[in-house]
C-alpha cells in the first residue's frame, strides 16, 4: 500500500487495481481493476457501497414486518456472506455489527419459538400415545390425522430434541397403522373363510336340489339352512348375492317335498305388516262412510298410527302403502268438499240426489281448476331446484302432495259423474 497510487479512508489503487483495505481479521482485497481513470474506478466502487447498506436496511425491514421473523435468520447468514465478498468501498463493519445485533435478536426468538414449540409437541406426543392404543380403528385414524395436522402445523424444536420427539411421534403413528393393517388383513382372511364357506353351502344345495330321494334332500337342505346361520357376518352386498343363490335351491327341495307330501304352505305376514293391512281395510271403508266428518277424524288416528308402525324398508308392502294413502287422501278430499258445500249450500240436505250430485261436481271442477292452476306456478321453478338440497326438498314434496290431491279429486270427481250417469239423470 506504501506504494499506492491513489488512497481513500477503505480503499486506495495501486498498480492499476482497485483494493479495499482490510478490516477485522481480513486482510485487503483487490475488488477491480482501473479502466479509465483510478478516481473513476475508486469512486465507482464507492458508489457500490450504498448496495450493501441498502440490502443491510432492506432485511431489518423486512424482519421488523414479518410474523414468522425466525425464518429470516438463515438470509441473514446468506447477507453477511455475501458481505464479506461484495466489491464495494466503504465501512463494512457498521453494517457486519449491525447483522450481529439482528442476528442475536433472531436467534433468540426462535430459541423462545422452538421451546414453544417444544411443549405443544409434547403435549400432543402425550395424546397421541393416549389414542394411539385404542382399537376404534376409524375414530382413531380421524383423530390421529387431526393430530398429525396440528403437528405438521407447529415450526421445529431445537435440533437436539428434533430426532428424539420426531422419532417418537412417527413410531406411534406407524404403530398404530400398522395394527390396524393387519387387523384387516386378518378379518380379510376371515371373510374369505366365510366366503368360501358359504361358496361351499350353495354347492351342497345345489347338489341336494338334483337327489331323487325327497326325504334324503330335505333333511340335507334343513341342515344346510341350520349351517348357513352359523358361518358369520360377511360384507352385505355379497351376502345377499349368495343368500339369493342358496335360497333358490333349498326351496326349490322344499317346495317339491311340499308338494309330494301334499303340504301346504301358509304364508306367513310379519304382524306390522298385518296391522298395516287392517288399517288400509278400515281406511277404506271410511271413505264409504256417510259420515264423512267423523271418518275424517278417525283417519287421522289411523295415520298416527301408521307411523308408529316401523316397518323396515325391505319388508314394506308399496301397493299396501298406496291403497291406505289413497283411502286417507279421499276421505280428507271428501271432508273438505263437503265444508265448502255445507257453507255455500246451507240446504244441500233439501236438494234432491241429482241436485246434490250436479252440486258437487261443479264444486270439485272448480277446486280441480284452482289447484291446477296453483300446480302450474308451483312447477314453473321446479326444474332448477335441487333435490339434495332440503329447503329445495321439501318445496318438490310439496309439489308431489299437490299432484296427489289433484289426482284424488279428479277420481272423486269421475265417480260422482258415474253416479249421475247410473241414476240416469
């Protein structure tokens, strides 16, 4: 340097190359070389120096705004390297002493972070090996990836801890699974058992089917039926294929011992079904009764009491369901026309029958009219509606019930048409 051409405070030129002077334990350093003058050259490093203090000011601020101000410390190791080898001239100490300040602050907070951190992990180490030994495999799984998602969202802990606790979470994890794999793997074995099983029961059906001897068969499909019962549960839509193959044959051998012993068969009703049936006769005589008002009342407790029967769905009887439906929507219908004639006509009971008779189908015409109409506006929307939607549901129930009371008068209102025609009015 005694030799140097030209000298700043951080740098000087000498033998035509520009050299910022040393600092700390760093010796000088030649950072560029003169081009045209050595004032030039050095005042153009010079300037470069404001890139440095702006990159130092620019991470401050950024750190200053952050939330997650730990994640910085790693640009700022990134900065000071960068730092030690930027060609510029100028004070680099201030700007070195400056990254030291942050990086304490830094450094200290993810410290305070990573404790925190530290105890969630713990606490959700200590729930998950409270969850992780149960057998409920489905409420476990839901509540481990529950648990899972909560740790993946908690930052690091320090790099010590991290192998241990890590470790330790993933080996309940991977427990846990792998229980529940072999769990299904073993009922998989087991419902194959059962499936090959019952494979083996619709062939010995079959086989019993084809015997001549009708005594011999019997008493093999009775105790094929008994061995079905006992096999055990498999998934259902598999088991009702089979069953429906293994009943084809076993009554297939009863119905030709029945028929050889000249046994009849009495069909057996599941009593709901039964008390369902005497309510649809009784509905339907009402709607016969005279008294319409008081058959109106009594239809009522009827419908309570459908409802209060709990038939499961593969047994209910649909004809069945829609004759006492019927029966009940007529006797509702019947009762309401006869309000409105017992209103308009307060000497309906004087008319004569065909008097009566011409009454009320003006009067049902006129109420088929209105309630049409009133269906019409009703279904102008209803093709945007959506039926897994439950408002959007129950306005299209809405709907059906209007079409069902528009079909009901019009049937009532035919019936009071024949009756005009048979009287020969």
């Amino acid at each position: 340097m005694e030799t140097a051409s030209l000298v700043d405070e951080y740098g000087y030129v000498k033998d035509g190359k520009v050299f910022l002077k040393g600092y700390h334990n760093y010796p000088d350093r030649q950072i560029g070389e003169v081009k045209r003058t050595e004032q030039e050259a050095l005042d153009y490093f010079k300037n470069r120096f404001v890139i440095a203090q702006n990159k130092v000011s620019q991470l401050e601020q950024e750190v200053e705004e952050a939330q997650n101000k730990g994640s910085y410390l790693t640009k700022l190791v990134q900065l000071r390297k960068k730092l030690l080898g930027f060609d510029a001239i100028g004070d680099f100490i201030p700007l070195l002493e400056r990254l030291d300040d942050l990086e304490v602050v830094l450094t200290d907070l993810i410290k305070n972070n990573q404790l925190k951190n530290l105890e969630i992990k713990r606490a959700l180490l200590a729930e998950t090996e409270e969850v992780a030994s149960s057998n409920d495999w489905k409420a476990t799984a839901d509540a481990l990836q529950e648990i899972k998602a909560k740790w993946i969202k908690t930052g690091p802990v320090d790099k010590a801890m991290e192998t241990e606790i890590e470790g330790r979470f993933q080996e309940l994890l991977d427990g846990f699974f792998q229980r529940r794999r072999e769990f299904f793997n073993e009922q998989n074995k087991v419902i194959q058992e059962r499936l090959n099983q019952y494979d083996d029961l619709i062939r010995l059906a079959i086989r019993a089917s084809r015997n001549q001897d009708l005594d011999a068969a019997y008493q093999e499909v009775r105790r094929l039926n008994n061995l079905w019962k006992q096999v055990g549960e498999v998934p259902i839509k598999k088991s009702g294929k089979l069953y429906k193959q293994f009943k084809r044959f076993t009554t297939m051998v009863f119905d030709k011992y029945n028929a050889a012993k000249g046994i009849v068969i009495k069909k057996r009703v599941d009593p709901r079904i039964e008390a369902q049936m005497k309510m649809a006769d009784e509905a339907e005589r009402l709607a016969k009764q005279k008294d319409i008002f008081q058959a109106a009342e009594r239809a009522k407790q009827l419908l309570n009491s459908w409802k209060e029967v709990k038939v499961p769905f593969k047994l209910q009887d649909k004809q069945l369901n829609e004759r006492f439906r019927a029966a009940c929507d007529k006797i509702f219908e019947l009762s309401y026309l006869h309000r409105v004639l017992a209103r308009k006509y307060p000497a309906f009971d004087l008319k004569s029958q065909s008097e009566q008779l011409r009454t009320k189908i003006r009067e049902m015409e006129y109420l088929i009219r209105r309630e049409k109409s009133d269906l019409q506006i009703a279904q102008q929307d209803a093709g945007m509606l959506n039926p897994e939607n439950e408002q959007d549901k129950m306005i299209l129930n809405k709907i059906n019930t209007q079409k069902r009371k528009v079909a009901m008068k019009e049937s009532i209102l035919k019936e009071f048409q024949s009756q005009l025609t048979a009287a020969g009015y």
